[in-house]
C-alpha cells in the first residue's frame, strides 16, 4: 500500500506549493492600474507658448471629459481621438492668459493642472473704417490698416471676416502689405447691417510679430446715394434711392490739372478746411484757409466742394480748378441757398461720386476708398485666400 501513495511529507509539500500558487494567481487578478493623466503645456508652466494646441493625454485609462478654462472667461473647444486616450484643442491657447484644465478617466480621481501663455514681445493692429455703429452710403468699404506691414497675409485675411444682412458675398483685397479692403460685387444695399469680425490675437502677421483683436463690430448702410458729375457738360445729378435729387452746375479741372475719372467715395467731410498748393505739389499756386463744404474723393487730394472766389457764371460753363470738383459757395459756409450748402447736407461718408468726360484716366483703386473701379474678378485676385 505504501507504493501506491506518496510519503507523508511529499504531501504537505505539494500542498503547501498549491496553496503559493493559487495565492499567487490570486493577487495578479486582482492587480489594477490606475489613470494617468499628461497634459501639455505642463502643470505650473508660467510662459507656456501659445502656437499650439492644448494636448491632454491618457495612459491605462479612457478619458471621459475634458475642459480648458481662461481666466478671461474664454473655453477651448476640442476633439477626442478615436479610442480616446487623447484630447485635442479645436485652437490655440491665447497669450497672456491663466488656463485651467480639468480631466476625466473612469476609475481615478478628476485631474486638474494650471498653466499661463507668455505674452508676445511684439504686436500689430487694424485700424478700420468706418467707425463702429455708424452709417455710411452705399459706396463704403471695409477698411483695414495695419500698424505693421503684414508678411502673412492669408493668416491675416483669414482671421478677418465681414457679413452682411441681408447677406452678399464679400470679398477682401490687399492694397500692399498694411491695407485689406471689403467689399460686395456691387454697391451696398440700402439698409444693410454689416458686421466685420476680427479674430487677429495672437495671429502671426509679420515675422515674430502677433495680432491682439478679438472683437466684433457693427456698421450700417443709409439711403443709397450716386451722384454722377459730367465734366463736358459741367452738370452733377445727384440720385437717390432711385429718384433724380437734384442737378447742379459744376466747375472741374482745368486742361492743365484734370479731375480723376471714374467711381469715388466720400472720405472725410469739412464744413470749412484748409487747401494749401504745396500739400499736392503744386507750389504756392493757392492757399485758401476757409474752403467750404469740403468732401475728399482721393488721398491724393482731390474734393468736391463749395467755391466762393469764382464768378457764379463760371458753374456750368467752364473747367478752371486744379482738379477739384466745384460748386458755387459763400464765405463763411452758412448760405443754405447755394448749391455747395445743398449737396454737402445731402451727403455723408461713404456717398458714391461718379466723374466723367474729365479727360484725365481712371483713378488709382488704392486712392482713396475707391476699388470700386476694380472688376469683380480682378477684385476677387487681390485676396490671399
């Protein structure tokens, strides 16, 4: 019998080696990894870059949510991947900036980290025009000049949109490297609501230099308003909203300094000004100190405006200025009878001037807000996107 069983002690030993290993097999079953969590920028970074996106990383773990907060009261949106063991922000942190992240995995605790975006060493802006919440006539652009020249131009023009309502297509053009124009294939509708949305913080646009605009502003359309000045006959019509306004003689440029042709955009208005000769390269021909009714077409110095030192007969009959568009005035600007006084408080900012048959060739599209004399396909050519 003692050859058919094991010794005494052979037996508590295999016993006791089955017991190690059930033991053994036992805790490896129960044995389970915690979550660990990694974002990038790292937890109490103080000048963290703001380039790139904000990455939150799992491992032996899922995520289940994650939120990134500034203290500017901004949130960055984002996107999982596919087995979510990361998250992805949609866009960049902005500089300048204390950012929260909070994140989430089944079976650990939420994490939570901090960290700030340095702030740029250097930064650009847009000045614009027209001014927010006001009302221009139909011929207004949306324009945009830049502190600094711009090396990206469609990072630029893409941080920039502008909508209408009711809605059109609008398109931007570069004038150089410090100007971005807006405008429709055709003028304004009256009534229209534009709002131009700039998004430019933090956007690269020259080398090592950053946008800090992020806001939204809101412009309106007035009545619509062309006045068409015909300079063989020396007749301004104006229209308005379809209807002939009124009709004026006028006096343009002389053969030695002819007016600008083509389509111009009331720019600044004057109830009196200043024209001096040598601001336009034209010597000391003239200095006149109290020009009334004063309305710029060109950067370049052309004005429609009122004349009280010419003969009245010399509107409708005869071109004698130095390119100017006038029409008869009185000193002092305050005779509401004359046709200066009238056409000026008929118009506003934005107004579109129409000049024909001025013998001279079309103005320059960057001489003023006047890319009206572009066409809608060579318009289209001037964006970067």
């Amino acid at each position: 019998m003692s050859g058919c069983g094991a010794p005494a002690g052979a037996a508590e030993s295999e016993a006791a080696t089955a017991t190690a290993a059930a033991g053994t097999g036992s805790r490896t079953k129960t044995q389970v990894r915690t979550p660990t969590f990694t974002v990038s920028p790292a937890d109490g970074t103080k000048k963290a870059g703001f380039t790139s996106p904000v990455v939150v990383s799992v491992t032996d773990g899922t995520l289940s949510a994650v939120e990134v907060s500034g203290n500017d009261g901004s949130t960055l949106a984002g996107s999982f991947n596919d087995d979510r063991t990361r998250w992805t922000s949609a866009g960049n942190p902005y500089s300048g900036t204390k950012y929260t992240v909070t994140a989430k995995a089944a079976g650990a605790a939420e994490h939570t980290s901090t960290f700030v975006t340095k702030s740029p060493g250097a930064t650009f802006a847009g000045y614009f025009t027209p001014e927010a919440n006001s009302t221009s006539g139909v011929g207004m652009p949306v324009s945009i000049n830049f502190t600094r020249a711009v090396k990206d131009r469609a990072a630029v023009e893409k941080a920039i949109t502008v909508t209408a309502e009711p809605a059109v297509e609008v398109v931007g053009h570069w004038f150089g490297n410090t100007r971005l124009d807006f405008r429709p294939a055709e003028y304004w509708a009256a009534g229209t609501k534009i709002t131009l949305s700039l998004r430019l913080k933090d956007v690269e646009g020259p080398d090592g230099v950053y946008g800090v605009q992020s806001k939204d502003v809101v412009f309106h359309i007035g009545r619509r308003q062309v006045s068409t000045v015909d300079l063989a006959k020396k007749t301004m019509t104006v229209e308005r909203d379809g209807s002939t306004l009124a009709a004026y003689p006028v006096s343009g440029g002389a053969p030695a300094h002819t007016t600008w042709s083509g389509i111009m955009v009331i720019s600044e208005r004057f109830k009196q000004t200043r024209m001096e000769s040598s601001t336009v390269g034209l010597g000391d021909e003239y200095d006149i100190g109290d020009v009334p009714h004063a309305q710029r077409l060109t950067t370049s110095g052309t004005f429609i405006h009122g004349n009280y030192w010419a003969a009245s007969s010399v509107f409708g009959s005869s071109n004698t200025s130095h390119g100017c568009v006038g029409l008869h005035d009185t000193k002092g600007a305050n005779d509401s009878s004359v046709a200066g006084y009238r056409f000026y408080e008929s118009s506003m900012l934005g107004d579109v001037v129409v000049v024909r048959n001025s013998g001279e060739r079309t103005v320059e599209a960057s001489n003023g807000l006047n890319g009206w004399n572009l066409s809608w396909a060579d318009w289209k050519a001037g964006s970067a996107l």
